[in-house]
C-alpha cells in the first residue's frame, strides 16, 4: 500500500530536489490520514480507460486534492467532489483525443489573430504553475510571452447545473508589459486585454454547455498573496467582475458574472466613437466565430 503511494508521488515530485522531497512526505502524510476518500478518488481514475492514460501521465489532480487549493476555506471533501465533476464534465463534452491531451501537458488553439507583423493567439492548456487555482485555463500570447490568463474548472453548482469557475485571472510578468497591453489594446480596437481574456473564457463555457460562469472573490481566492502587507489589494478581484455585470453570491467567496458580455448598443455609444465600436464589435465577433468553430472541432460528435 504503503510503496504505491510513494511510487505515486514520485510522479508528481522531483525527488533529487530536497523542497520536493519535503513535499512528497506531506503529500504522503495526507494521504495516509485521508486514505479511504483518497482511495476512491484513485478508483475514480481507475475505472475508465481515458482517465486512467491521464493519470498515468499527469497525477497532480491528486495532489491537488490533498492542497488547500482552488478557493478559500475548501476541504478535502469539496476539491475531490470538484476534481470528479471536472474530469466528468470534460468527459461529457470532449472527444476522446483531446480529453486526454488537454489534461496531459497539451496546446489546443482557439484563436489567432491574422495580423501578420505579430504572433497574437489563445489557446486551452494547463502549466504545472497554474494548477493553485483550477485544472485548465484559457492562456492569451503575445509573440509566446502570456499576456493573460483565465485558470478555471468545470464543477455543477448548487442547482447541479454546469458551470464554469475562474480561480484566477492574471496579467503579463514580462518588464515591457505597459507596452505591449498597450498595442494590443489598440490593435483590438480599444478592447481592455482583461476584457478580452474574459471573452474568451465566456465562449469556452458556452462550448461546454455551461449555464453559469462564477469567480472567485477578493475573500474566495485561495490565497492572499493578492494582499500587500499594508493589507491593501494589489489586485481587486471584486471591482473587476462587478465592472463586467458580476455580482456577490450568497456564498461571498464567488461571484457570478454574465455568460455573455453585455454589449451597449449604438445608440448608447457618442457619435464621435461609433466607428470605433463598430471596428470592436466586428474583432469580437471574429473571436467568438474562431473559438466556437475550433471547439466544435474537439467535442464531441
């Protein structure tokens, strides 16, 4: 018993770096103490071909379950409940070869811009570094630097409808940041790149079926890095989802933002940025066209 569970975290740690090794004891400490929950979310794994390729190449989502991880104040219970409806969810929608791809280190593209003097693209892909906040994530680049990034999972909420879940939105870690957000934000005809990350993570819900979209909040978020030491906010996860029409839930760790961005209509706009609208509306809607065509593509029949 004792030497599957070490030859598991041995596929999760490197064992020739000494923090790791101190790693893989605690993971092996938790698992012991929680042994016949953790027992049966390895059968879970088990009990189909697919999750079982998966498994075998990528085990983090059973170290994610033993790490308070995900969101604020969750318990060991509700990250394998989470993990389960994830893998269940994707499964459901997914054809076989990207089930198992997406959850084992792979790209998918879902849009590429077609200007030609830069290599601006979104793909679906889950880095080892992300897994904190979710189990996959919608990445923007910019020339291969990640300019934003939307980590999320798929889990049913309270009305056991499915519903995507934003653990984390982040931004570019790269010293000319300004610069570039601020050519892509004229290149998309001045569409905030935040905004835009967020579009397109609405359009793989809807790929997925789902009826919702919730994110975490300042008090959801799984850890407080997101909190200076003069306990003020170097990001504000609340004023951004209630800036796109979120609002608090009855469980204030998560907001539910709109599944579909509310767009003005002209009559709204000033006269004087019309044609500029126009010009975003239409990138927009090219966004949306490329990802739902190239998820069609990966779902299945």
């Amino acid at each position: 018993m004792i030497g599957k569970i070490i030859e598991l975290g041995k596929c999760i740690y490197d064992t020739s770096n000494p923090r790791e090794v101190h790693r893989m004891v605690v993971f092996l400490g938790r698992y012991m103490i929680h042994y016949s929950a953790m027992e049966k979310l390895m059968d879970f794994f088990q009990q189909d071909k697919l999750r079982q390729e998966i498994i075998q190449k990528n085990a983090f989502p059973i170290e994610q379950a033993t790490r308070a991880f995900f969101y604020a104040g969750s318990t060991l219970k509700d990250r394998i409940k989470l993990i389960v409806n994830h893998f269940n969810i994707e499964n459901k929608c997914l054809n076989d070869e990207w089930f198992v791809r997406l959850n084992t280190d792979d790209h998918y593209k879902i849009w590429e811009s077609d200007q030609e003097d830069i290599r601006w693209y979104a793909d679906l892909h889950m880095a080892p570094g992300q897994r904190k906040e979710g189990l996959l994530a919608v990445n923007m680049y910019v020339d291969d630097i990640t300019l934003y990034q939307i980590i999320f999972w798929l889990d049913k909420d309270k009305h056991g409808e499915d519903a995507m879940w934003i653990g984390a939105m982040q931004g570019p870690n790269v010293s000319n940041a300004v610069e570039i957000i601020k050519d892509i934000t004229k290149r998309s005809h001045r569409y905030r790149t935040k905004n835009l990350i967020l579009y397109m993570a609405m359009a793989v819900a809807r790929s997925f079926n789902c009826k919702h979209i919730y994110a975490v909040s300042n008090e959801g978020y799984y850890a407080m890095n997101h909190i200076r030491r003069d306990r003020k906010l170097k990001t504000d996860f609340g004023e951004f989802w209630e800036e796109v029409g979120g609002h608090k839930t009855e469980d204030s760790r998560f907001y539910e933002i709109p599944l579909v961005e509310v767009r003005k209509t002209m009559e709204e706009v000033p006269t004087r940025k019309r044609a500029v609208y126009r010009k975003r509306f239409a990138f927009q809607d090219d966004v949306y066209a490329q990802i739902k065509m190239n998820m069609q593509k990966i779902m299945r029949g």
